[in-house]
C-alpha cells in the first residue's frame, strides 16, 4: 500500500528541495510505464488523469485498476486529477478515490476562482483530498487528436504575486499551478522562463508550487525552477512524442511486423525511457532508498520516506528500530505483567 496525499508528499519535497514528477495517463499501458519506472529509479511519482482525457481513459471504469495497481506499487504514489474543469468532475474523482484533485478555474476572473476553488477545497479536504489550483493561465493542453501545437506564453496571462498570495489565503489550497512562461504542449522557439517572477511567488507563498508544460524545458531550466519552489512537474507531450516517434522507427525498420503487443511494448519502452530522465533530472531518483525509515500517516509503512518535518497531517514518523524497540518494549511489559500476576 503506496497512496500519499499530494500535501504530505509535496511537503516531503519541498523540504528537501526536489521535484515530483506528475505523468499525464492516456490509456492503460501508461499505469505500468509510469509505475516500473519510479520503482526502478526509487522514486515517488503522481499518475494524472486530465479531463481532456476522459475520452481516451473514463475516470469511473480505469480508477479501480490505477489505485489498486498504485497501492502495490511499494513507493509513494499520489493519483491526481488534472485539470478537472468543474465540481462535477472534482467529486467524481474523488468519488472514484483519487488522493488529490486539480482544479483549474484559471479562465474565471479572479473572485470567481476563488470562490469556487475556496469551495472545492472545503469538501476535498474534509475527505483527506488535497487540491491544487491554477492561477495566472498556462494553456495550450494537449489533447492528442492532432500533433501538438506549439505555443508562445502571454506575460499579460503570467501569475500576479498580489492576487496569488491572496488567492492562497482565501482558498487554502495545497499546492498553486503557476503560469511563468511555461506552456503545455510545445514551445515556439526557446521556452523563456520568469525566474525572478517564480522567486517572488515562491517567497511569497508557503505552500509548493507547481510547474505545467514540463515538456520541452531544458534540464538547467528544471533544476533552477526546483531551486526556486518548483516541487511538482507535469509531464505528458514528451512521452507521447517519444512513443510515436519509437513506434514509427520500429514499423519502418520491421515492415513485416504485425504483432501489436509488441508494437505497444516497443512504444512504453520509449515512455519509460523518457520518464526514468526526468525523475533523474527532478531529484527524485533514490528518495525511497532508506530501508530504516517507516512512514505512518502514508498508508504505506515500507515506502522509504521517512518525514520526520511536519508535513503529514496527523501522526508522526517513527524509524524502523524506534519500531522494534517500541514493540519489544511493549511485548516485554505484557510479558511482566503477566507473570507478575
Ligand atoms: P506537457 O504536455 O507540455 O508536458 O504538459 C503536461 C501538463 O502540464 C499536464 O497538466
């Protein structure tokens, strides 16, 4: 059992300056791409499932399959809506047991995304599910019927410092999707971020910040957004290039070819490829190596994260031996107690 709550797990994070890798779903095949990569590179991961996506994946028939595949993943995984559009969605996805939901009211005005984003989080976390907002406007999603586009950001639609900090204190969401230069899908030309604009909302603001439109940025650009408060990534238009991309070479180089399973396990392999990168370049690589540490808000008590800051929301943590003694002590007063009756 593997499920931790975007707070707790992007808690864990930001103290220890690194970034979570959120993967973008499309179909099933990408669950266990995702999943064997970050147990490979012992790394805690976010599955996403984006509402622009329902088409290829429903939320209702896949969240069984993901959760269930996700709590006997043994690392921490957070399974996230992205994107949800509306508070039916947010509530089905909490419904279907999703640990965390994205509310994205970035196209309303300001009041208006924060009432409904105030409201949300009301109900979410009243269930123990954690939610991240976007304020400023990203744009650009890619939904996959065409290649992507490419996009140049707007600064008139980049995150303002004031409303953010406003914005976080009336709705108290978990995490905050920022617009800094970043764009979902491709670039035109050299992504240009914003970094003294991300420094100011990240000494603005106490709570992780997130970076959407992953794909693209330069690994320097990475690093020094993670520096700078990232504590999230979002991922999706890379993998599903590289994917293509393999399965084109493979097709051309095997003209005969006509075993399908093999055709999509050529692709996963590429997607695997890709994502193990970014969980290297993201700093999560190894942060489920310790083999002394136990976690017990997590519903995992052998995921590796030992977070002894206070960023779980109720219990603490306890090392494996504090463990041991702790039930050695207890067994040995029972045993006491018993013969002293
Ligand atoms: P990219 O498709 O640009 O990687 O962005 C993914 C994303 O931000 C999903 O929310």
């Amino acid at each position: 059992m593997s499920l931790i709550n975007l707070k707790n797990l992007l808690g864990h994070a930001k103290s220890n300056k690194y970034a979570v890798g959120a993967f973008a779903m499309t179909n099933i095949d990408f669950i266990e791409a995702l999943l064997e990569s970050a147990i490979e590179k012992k790394s805690p991961i976010i599955l996403l499932l984006a509402e622009v996506h329902f088409k290829y994946l429903d939320i209702e028939r896949v969240a069984p399959i993901i959760i269930d595949r996700a709590r006997s993943a043994n690392i921490p995984v957070c399974v996230s809506l992205d994107h949800g559009l509306n508070f039916k969605t947010i509530v089905k996805a909490i419904r279907c047991g999703f640990n965390s939901v994205m509310f994205d009211g970035s196209k309303f005005p300001l009041k208006e995304n924060i009432s409904q984003t105030k409201e949300i989080t009301r109900i979410a976390h009243a269930v123990d599910v954690s939610v991240e907002a976007e304020l400023g406007y990203v744009g650009g999603e890619s939904v996959g019927e065409k290649a992507p586009e490419s996009h140049t950001p707007d600064k008139n639609l980049f995150t303002n410092v004031k409303d953010a900090k406003r914005f976080y204190e009336e709705t108290g969401i978990d995490a905050l999707a920022v617009a800094v230069g970043n764009v979902h899908g491709i670039y035109k030309g050299e992504p240009k971020l914003d970094f003294e604009l991300l420094k100011e909302l990240s000494d603005t603001l106490p709570i992780p910040l997130v970076l959407h439109g992953g794909s693209g940025i330069s690994d320097d650009d990475y690093k020094k957004s993670i520096e700078l408060g990232i504590c999230k990534i979002n991922y999706y238009t890379g993998m599903t290039m590289a994917a293509v991309k393999r399965m084109r070479a493979y097709l051309t180089e095997n003209p005969d070819v006509n075993s399908y399973p093999d055709i999509i396990k050529t692709s996963m392999l590429a997607i695997m490829e890709d994502v193990k990168e970014r969980l290297d370049v993201f700093g999560s690589t190894g942060k489920c190596d310790s083999s002394d540490s136990l976690c017990l808000s997590c519903d995992d008590r052998s995921c590796g994260i030992n977070i002894r800051d206070n960023n779980h929301s109720s219990s603490g943590t306890i090392s494996y031996k504090d463990l041991i003694k702790t039930i050695s002590d207890k067994v040995s007063n029972n045993i006491l107690n018993l013969s002293n009756k």
